[in-house]
C-alpha cells in the first residue's frame, strides 16, 4: 500500500505531458508547434488547472531526474516562432508564487493513507501528493479484508490513543458516509456473558465504556437482551446501540475520489523498496529504482511497515507478525439467527475479541474471526507460505515468548482452524441454534500484530516521529473506525 506527493513551482501543478497533448494545446493559442527533437519534457499545465497528469504509470521514473529541477513556463509568443521555439520562459513572477509548493509523499493505499492523504488535500492548498500503492488497487489488505464494523470504544484503556481516536473517528465517519450518501447502519452491539466467571470482566467493559464516553452503553439482562436479539443467550449483556457497520472498501473509493479531486496523484503497482535521506528530506525509492525526494513523508504501510522500516534504517521494533482471521458466512436463510451484532466478552489477555456473528451491510451475516499464525504476511489460505515472511516470524524473540504466555489459547485457535465444528461451536455458546451445516467459507483477513522484543502485544497504535516523517508501526482494530481522526493526528505531527 503506497502513496505520494509530486511538488511543483510558482503556485502551478507540473505534469509529464504527451506530445499530442502539448501540440493541442499551443495550437489552440495559434502558437506554430515546434519540432518535436526540441519539445521540453516537462511542461506546466496552462490555466488553474491543479490535477496532475501522467501518461502511464512507468514516468514515474523520470520524477528523479525532473522534480527538482524549475519549471518551465509556456506562453504564445505574438511575434510567432522563427528563429526560436514558441516555448519560452515567461517572465519572472512575484516572489509570493515563486515559492516552491511542499511536497509529501505517503506510502501505504489502505485507509489510513487515503484518509490522511484526503485531509492534506482539503486543508492545505499549497502542498501536492502523490500516493503510493503496492497492489493494482487500493485497499486490498487489512481495509478490504475485514467486518466493517464502526466500533464504538468499549473496549480501549482510557486515555490511549485507541480510547481517543475511536471516539473520534467515529463521529468523523458518519458525518462522512452521511455526506457521501454511503451506507451507514447504527444496528447496534451486544456483548454477551455465558459463565459466571464472565460477569466481572463484562463490567469492567461497562466502565471502561463509560470513562470513554460511551455514556449510551448500558447493561442489560437476559430478558432485555432476548427482546434485542431473540436467538441470543447469555445470562448478561451489555448493549453499545451506536455500534454501526460500513463498507470501507466503497468508503476508501470515496477517499481516493476526494484526493484526484484536490489534485492529488495516485500511484498503484508502485512497490517502494525504502527510504533514504538527502539531509532532511525523505527520498522514496521504489522498486523499479525510480525515486521521489519529498519535504514530508507518512509511511501507512500496514503489513509490511516493519521491514519498510528496517531497510530504510529505522528501529526494527516492533516486529510485525501476521494472524490470519478466517470467517465463515451464514447461509442466507439463517442470516435471521442475528439482528446486529453479538459478541463475546473478550479477554483482557488478548488483543483479540474472539468469534462472533457479524451483520454487513449487504445483508449477509459473517462468524468470525479467530487468529491463526499465518505463514505470509499476505497468507490469507492455509496453503499460503512465505519462507522470508516464515523467517521474519520465527526469529522475532518477542514471538516465542507470546507463545509461551499463549500457548492455551493459541492451540484452541489451530483446532477451531481445523474444525468448522469446533469454530461453530464457540458462537455456539451465545447463539444456540446456530449449526455447522449453517455456515459455508468466507474469504480470510490478515491482522498486522506488532509484537515488541519483550513478548509484549502492542494494543494501542504507535505512530513514530522522526525527521520530517511519520512511521505508523501499529494500527489494528478499530483503526478502520479511527481512520479520519489518526489522519489529524498524522497531519499534526508532522508541523502541517
């Protein structure tokens, strides 16, 4: 997942333009056209024009050689073109529309980057973007593979930066999907206690709801709860009504649509290998030994953040190590086993929320996830097998000593992995009726778990700062719901 900026000169939006495209234009002035050997490669665009215009996707190449250098300007000479071409430096502008425009690359197509890269766009008028993404589209990953659930905050350590942003992001994301006419359902969230031994740890979600501001949460009993989701058992429950769910994927078309809008450039198939520096300025270097030298950076790189990190000599902690979440999805006519959402009360051990039964907004119902070791970082099948990604797994220290800590709950994954009985049988426990014959396979999530040297999980994000760059090195759920308020944040770190 990638993304960027392409910075231009005097206050006007430089582009990498087609002869045709620059032969039509001078014409239309009643310019004469020059020769083709003597047509300047870099050319700005005419007019107010701000959207950036590239002619396929391999000039990305040519930025190294052309982004720093001034611009040239056309103009229609009146006196024609005899002894000199027709394009020519136009006068010297006021100094205020000299100033260069900041340039800021962002690299990673999945939420974070687009919203972040929105924000930019719409806030600030003098800076350009251009967009980095690996994949032939965006939000391939951790955006598109996941529930499309709108957390509410339950469940997040007050004052963390999951507890504050969840809260805000919230609020951001319905106004968003509101004004973009996307579909937003408020179907609510019952956490559902089964045990005794569940009731204490589900009031303590009930007052961590409370001190984030989840004043609407409240806890009900098992009449209240039946009357809510009639299929559900449980001695208690604690009902989030403002709980939503969404489709991000649409939501990030809607992003990147903003961003071309504003002027922003958008590069998918763009693969960056690192980072490297010209003094205080980030220079992006892809795959195809092409580079961009930017004055900020945003590194939004999900699953692949840490080795980003590590080849471009940032700290290799946290390590990122993949869980594959698989789901499976009820047959539609037992999609009535569930009003909205019900989970389970999750352990505190654990940054995981355990399985649960899932509305979408197309109606259909997904049970899920559990958290498998995935053998790639992209390992969303059984059969997927990375033996780089593999190596960067078993050699973390801090992973052998979660699976140490978690060898319990890990070994009850694997066989609810194994076993479609076996995972039905864990939603089982909150919604009886539910059968193995009642679900079939959906497609599979990967999770990006930072896991420090220490064995320790990281729960909240972690956004590190450095020169002129920001490094989003953990950001798992809710950071989909969070998305439009990490991207302040992003902003303001880096002086914007």
């Amino acid at each position: 997942m990638f993304l960027g900026v392409v910075g231009v000169s005097g206050g006007a939006t430089q582009a990498l333009l087609s002869s045709s495209s620059a032969d039509h234009r001078l014409a239309a002035m009643g310019a004469p056209v020059c020769d083709p050997s003597r047509r300047l490669r870099h050319r700005e665009l005419l007019g107010s024009e701000r959207r950036l215009a590239l002619e396929r996707n391999r000039e990305v190449a040519d930025w190294e050689h052309v982004s720093d250098r001034p611009p040239r300007h056309v103009y229609a000479s009146p006196h024609g073109c005899a002894s000199r071409c027709a394009l020519q430096r136009a006068p010297r502008m006021p100094q205020a529309e000299e100033r260069r425009r900041m340039r800021i690359a962002i690299v990673g197509g999945g939420i974070l980057g687009l919203a972040a890269g929105r924000l930019l766009v719409r806030e600030r008028s003098d800076v350009d973007v251009v967009l980095f993404e690996k994949e032939a589209s965006l939000a391939q990953h951790q955006t598109g593979r996941n529930s499309g659930v709108v957390h509410a905050g339950l469940y997040y350590e007050p004052g963390s930066l999951k507890a504050r942003l969840c809260r805000r992001g919230g609020d951001l994301l319905r106004a968003f999907c509101l004004e973009h006419e996307l579909p937003y359902d408020e179907c609510g969230k019952v956490l559902v206690a089964t045990r005794e031994d569940e009731l204490p740890r589900l009031e303590r979600v009930f007052e961590r709801a409370q001190a984030n501001g989840v004043t609407e949460a409240r806890l009900i009993d098992s009449t209240e709860l039946h009357a809510l989701e009639p299929h559900a058992a449980g001695l208690a429950a604690l009902h989030s009504p403002t709980t939503a769910i969404v489709d991000y994927s649409m939501i990030c078309r809607e992003l990147a649509a903003e961003m071309r809008d504003h002027g922003a450039l958008i590069r998918t198939s763009a693969s960056v290998r690192r980072v490297a520096w010209d003094g205080d300025h980030p220079r992006v270097e892809l795959d195809d030994d092409s580079s961009l030298r930017t004055d900020r950076l945003l590194v939004c790189a999900g699953l692949h953040v840490d080795r980003l990190a590590r080849a471009s000599g940032e700290p290799a902690e946290p390590r990122i190590v993949p869980f594959r979440g698989e789901y499976f999805r009820l047959r539609p006519h037992r999609s009535n086993l569930v009003r909205g959402l019900v989970y389970p009360v999750p352990d505190p051990t654990l940054p995981f929320l355990g399985v649960h039964l899932t509305r979408t907004v197309d109606g259909s119902v997904l049970v899920g996830p559990n958290a498998v070791l995935a053998y790639a970082r992209e390992g969303y099948r059984k059969r997927d097998v990375s033996a780089a990604d593999l190596w960067d797994t078993v050699s973390w220290p801090g992973m052998w000593r979660v699976a140490r800590r978690h060898w319990g709950s890990g070994a009850r994954e694997v066989v609810r992995s194994l076993s479609k009985r076996a995972f039905v049988r864990e939603a089982r426990r909150y919604v009886p009726e539910l059968r193995a014959e009642d679900v079939v396979p959906a497609p599979a999530g990967v999770r990006a778990q930072a896991i420090d040297r220490d064995g320790a999980l990281v729960d909240d994000f972690r956004l590190d700062v450095g020169r002129n760059a920001v490094w989003v090195r953990n950001a798992p759920s809710p950071a989909a719901t969070s998305s439009l308020a990490i991207a302040e944040e992003l902003v303001s770190y880096l002086g914007l």
